[in-house]
C-alpha cells in the first residue's frame, strides 16, 4: 500500500502526521484517537496532500465520514485537485458530493470530476456524478470535452451514457483531435464498440489531427476498431503526414490490421521516402512478410529512414534475425554506415538473445562491392 502512494505521488513522509499515516493505512481506530487528541485534519505533508485527500483515494469510507465529521474541508485542494477528482470508489464519490463536494469544481489543469473519471475508463463513477448533476459539455483548457476523455478511457458503456447525456460529442480540441482520435490512448487498446459509437454520434473518420493524421493511422494497433473504421469509409490509403495507415500498422505490429488494409485497397509503396520508411519499421519490428512484399515492390533494400539508417541496420538493432536473412539474399550492404557512423555489425552487438548469430551473419558476408 505504502510504495503505491509514492508512485501515485499522494503521499510523503516529510512532514506527515500520524493522521496521515492512520489515513493511508486505513486505520480508523487510530486516525479516530487522534482527532480526539486535537490532531489537525487540515494538516498537509511534504506533498501538500491531507489526510482527506489520502483516505479519498483508497475508497475507505469510513475514514473519509470520519474526518469530515471532524471538520475536513471536502474541497481543499491537493496538488491542483479537489477530494473529489481522486475519487476511485463511486461509494467514496456519493458522500463527498452530499458533503458538500463541489461536482463542476475544475483542477489547475482544467479538468472537472467527471473528465478525470471518463479518463480514467469508469464507467459507474461517471454514472453517478451525471446522475448528481454534472456537466457534460464542458471543456478543459486543451480544448478536450468530457467525450475526449471518455474516449481516452476506452470504455463503451460510458461512452455511449454521455452521448445519452447529451455529451459534446464530435467536437475537435485544441490540436484538431476529434474523440474518434484518441480513443484507447490512456487504456488501450482502441476498442471498437467506442470507435463505432463515435461515428453514430457524428465524428468523421476521415479527418486530420494538428499532425496530419487520420484515426485509422491513429488507432492502427486494434485491428477491430481498423476494420470498424474502413467499413464506415475511412480511406486506407489515406496520407497521414507522409506515410499511410500501413506505416502505422507496421508500428505497432500488427500483422491482422495489415492484412487487413491491404484486403481493403492500401498499396504498398514503391520507393520514395514513404517506402523506405515502411521497409526500415517492418525490419525493426519484424515484419518479414512485410518487408519481401515491399523488396519486390521495388523499395531499395538499402534505402535509409531519414536518418540514413537502413532496413538492416533496424532488424540487426532489434535481433530480427529472419529479416537480416532475407535483405542480404537481396543485396544488403552489411557495411553500410549510419549517419552516427556505425555499421550493421556494430548495431548487432547491441542485440541481446540472437546477438551471437546476428553478429556471425553479418561478420560472414561480404560487402558489396561499389560498381
């Protein structure tokens, strides 16, 4: 419990009172004796944190009655939140707000109660802070509404409560993210039941974020919610920056989203800039189906990523000991130096468990000869 408050970076020893440390521990009995004893329980440790605050987050209900019986502000702030936005229990959630706690209050952040736990996937808290009247078209100071968090969170079942609610729900945030962009990007991975909901509720599938992406480049790693996206008319060939959802597929991967966009029409390049990239991801990732189409593509197996890094330089940095194979039949200089001036061989020794067998293969083949 005590290493979990330090990672959550609710609690620290410095200057804690054995209020906090009853509080953090769960210890009724004990933070009740010490409020007889004239303890504060507005007293904050080194964090800034109450004990509040601390009892709050671990869903212990009787400690949270217990200090507000005490006089403990339900609102006092905490590193930029109320008790409220560290809720994790809906029951905890249900006596602050009959306390008194503020429902629409907004974080330094410009989150509210709601945002935090859309974000955060849950659906019942969400649920009951509706139910007790929070507001569901606000934003926050990125520009993002509660369905940009919810769909952050990932969770079907809110997000299709907030489009019920009357949730702000195809509206673009302050880098022209749509929720359709971000669903799956705090709990991943995207799923489709909240892509297919976004689309009902009018998020368009093909439009671009501030960095020229659609949301089938973005949520490229689930092949569901790809295929949810390419039957509603996302384009698989759509141009994301410079590289195309295949790219993005490689990234991540994913071999069944792959298959599945080029099912659906997505070519592979066959040169260029957006080749050579594809081709150096597939290598590093260990696509080697992937990377034969795109050699018989046409897409030089020596081409460099932009940071004159080649495809085999990538599967030597990754152990892809099937992909190094395969560029060598077809001509790969194993000498080629990176810009930072290191060859294949040298990035092989960096590998971990198919280092010796990597490091032999390019040590026995030759470099290719200039013409």
């Amino acid at each position: 419990m005590w290493a979990g408050w330090f990672a959550l970076g609710l609690w620290s020893c410095s200057a804690s009172t054995a209020l906090h440390v009853a509080a953090a521990g769960g210890d009724v009995a004990a933070a009740e004796n010490a409020v007889k004893s004239g303890a504060n329980v507005e007293a904050r440790d080194g964090g800034g944190t109450t004990p509040l605050g601390l009892a709050v987050a671990s869903g212990n209900v009787a400690m949270v009655r217990l200090l507000i019986d005490h006089g403990a502000d339900v609102n006092a702030r905490q590193q930029g939140k109320t008790p409220l936005m560290l809720v994790d229990h809906a029951d905890v959630a249900a006596l602050l707000i009959e306390r008194g706690g503020a429902i629409d209050a907004v974080s330094d952040d410009g989150l509210t109660a709601l945002m935090f736990a859309a974000a955060a996937g849950r659906a019942d808290l969400a649920a009951l802070l509706l139910e007790r009247g929070a507001r569901a078209d606000v934003r926050d100071r990125s520009g993002k509404t509660v369905m940009h968090h919810a769909a952050m969170g990932n969770s079907p079942a809110l997000t299709g409560a907030l489009v019920a609610a009357g949730g702000v729900a195809n509206a673009i945030d302050g880098e022209k993210q749509y929720p359709l962009h971000l669903v799956g990007a705090r709990n991943g991975p995207p799923s489709a039941a909240v892509v297919a909901t976004l689309i009902r509720a009018g998020n368009p599938v093909d439009a671009k974020d501030g960095e020229g992406r659609t949301a089938l480049c973005r949520l490229a790693s689930s092949e569901a919610a790809a295929r949810v996206l390419i039957d509603a008319g996302a384009d698989p060939n759509a141009d994301c920056g410079g590289d195309g959802p295949l790219l993005f597929a490689a990234a991540a991967g994913n071999r069944e989203t792959l298959a599945l966009l080029m099912e659906r029409g997505a070519g592979l390049p066959t040169g260029g800039p957006a080749g050579a990239r594809l081709l150096c991801v597939a290598a590093e990732t260990g696509l080697t189906d992937l990377v034969s189409k795109l050699l018989a593509s046409g897409v030089a197996v020596d081409a460099t990523d932009g940071g004159d890094a080649t495809a085999l330089h990538r599967a030597c940095m990754r152990d892809r000991l099937d992909v190094a194979r395969l560029l060598l039949r077809h001509g790969a200089d194993p000498q080629r130096r990176a810009s930072s001036g290191a060859w294949p061989g040298e990035s092989a020794a960096t590998c971990s468990a198919e280092r010796p067998a990597m490091r032999e293969l390019i040590d026995e083949t030759p470099a290719r000869k200039a013409n």
